[in-house]
C-alpha cells in the first residue's frame, strides 16, 4: 500500500484537508494517509520546508509527499512532480520542496500542466490543492508515471530555497528557520553536539542577549536562553519553560547571531 504523507497550511477548522482526501480517496480507495501537518503556519514556505527536510526521511520508501503551503496559489507559479532516490514529491515551485528533494537526490523533474491531470476542465485559482495537487498525488499512488504529469524541467528550472549560514567577528550567524508551538527557534545550522555551559551572547540586530549552551532544558534555569542541538540536528535556541521567540523578537527568515562559536566549534557537523 502506498503511503501519502500530506503537510499543508490550511488548519483544522475548515475542510480543506478533508477535500483533498476525498478526491485522492475517489481515485485510490486504497491509499493509506498520514500527516507531517495540517496546521502548518500560514503563508510560511520557510519553515514549512523545514518541516517536510527533517520528516521525510523517517517515512518508508515510495512514499509521496503531498506539500501545499502555496501563497503564489493561481499565478504562473510551477506546479511539480520530482521524483527522488526514494520517494516523490508533489507540491508548488516555491522552494518549499528543494531543501527536502536536494538532500535525498533528485532524479527526474516535472512540471504538472497535462490538463487529463486536473480534476475537471475549470480550476479553481484558489485551491490547486484539490484540482492539481490532490489528482496527481493520487495517480502517482496508482503508479500512473511521472511523464503523464507534463514536460521534463531541469535544476536549473527549480525555485530554490536554500538555509544560510555564516560566520563573521567570531559568531555563528544563521536564518531561523522555524519556531515551534513552545517558542523554540531552530536556526539553518546542522550540529552533531554542543558542549554544555559555555556563555555566549545571542543577537538580533543591535539587541543582545545572554545565553548559555546546554544539552538539555534542565541545563539552564527558568529564564536561562539556552544553545543546544535539537532532535532533528539542528541548532536552536529554547528557553526553559518559556518562549524563547517573544524573548528575542524572532520570525522565520530573520537572522541570529552567536558570538563565541567559530566554524571549529563545528568541525565534526554536517
């Protein structure tokens, strides 16, 4: 049974999600479904790339990532189909599927624009998900190849979406690349480990803060920022038992600086 792993924005209240199964479910009553997130944060490619890079990976193989955070939704905007070393994903060229599919290794590339594709002749310009998306996951799932979807795109082609990082004066500056729902900022750095207990100070532009790197929460006290690597390797900034986002003044796509690590510190990171 193939699996279709759904990660989206369009919360739990409406019946966005829903509509989406049911026109996958018509066309393969016997796909199996479940959710990296239904309730991804609204209009965020940033960290819902984020998202789908330390998930998929946990998933069998074949499995198809159905990805619609999709703000460009109606304009000329791709719609895609790549095909990795061990699954597909479908979803919006925005860069919210290149971190995920660069890492895994791409093999093949399509634009999804065969009109036999959509769910019927008018699409809405609103909710590709159901019209576009939704049919294509759902073929895929029956096997149907990639090469029915539409012309073949080259990298090239791609919307990139790549995290950065950079080292400058003796810090470690890095894009934050999600803030979960405790207020956790992980930042676009992979780490190994992080020795505990070191003071370093944390900035956000010309506002500084004291912190302390740990390995765990109880390396710190209630009010102690905390630098640790967090459980998908990368490295985050946490308060215990606190929201470490109110306190920095932080979104995705913003940037943070470390002073006290240097690129030795991470020498063994990936």
């Amino acid at each position: 049974m193939v699996t279709i792993a759904i990660l989206t924005d369009f919360g739990v209240s409406d019946n966005y999600n829903g509509t989406m199964e049911a026109v996958i479910r018509r066309l393969n009553p016997n796909v199996e479904f479940t959710y990296i997130s239904g309730n991804a944060k609204n209009f965020n490619v940033i960290s819902a790339a984020y998202l789908l890079l330390t998930s998929f990976r946990y998933f069998r193989k074949g499995t198809i990532f159905l990805t619609v955070v999709d703000p460009g939704v109606g304009t000329s905007r791709r719609a895609l189909v790549i095909r990795t070393t061990r699954y597909t994903f479908v979803g919006p060229d925005n860069g919210v599927l290149y971190p995920a599919v660069s890492e895994d290794g791409i093999v093949e590339i399509r634009e999804i624009s065969n009109p036999r594709v959509y769910l019927s002749q008018r699409i809405s310009n609103t909710f590709h998900g159901r019209d576009i998306f939704s049919v294509a996951a759902a073929l895929l799932s029956l096997r149907v190849r990639p090469e029915v979807m539409g012309p073949s795109l080259s990298m090239e082609d791609l919307h990139k979406l790549n995290f950065h990082e950079r080292y400058s004066n003796n810090s470690l500056c890095a894009t934050v690349v999600h803030i979960d729902h405790f207020g956790n900022v992980a930042l676009a750095k992979r780490v190994e480990d992080v020795t505990p207990r070191k003071r370093v100070k944390i900035k956000v532009g010309e506002r500084e803060f004291e912190g302390t790197t740990a390995r765990t929460f109880q390396d710190g006290g209630c009010n102690d920022l905390l630098v640790y690597e967090n459980g998908y390797s990368f490295l985050e900034v946490g308060l215990n038992k606190g929201d470490a986002s109110v306190v920095l003044g932080v979104k995705e796509g913003d940037e943070v600086c470390i002073e006290g690590f240097t690129q030795e510190d991470f020498s063994h990171s990936t």
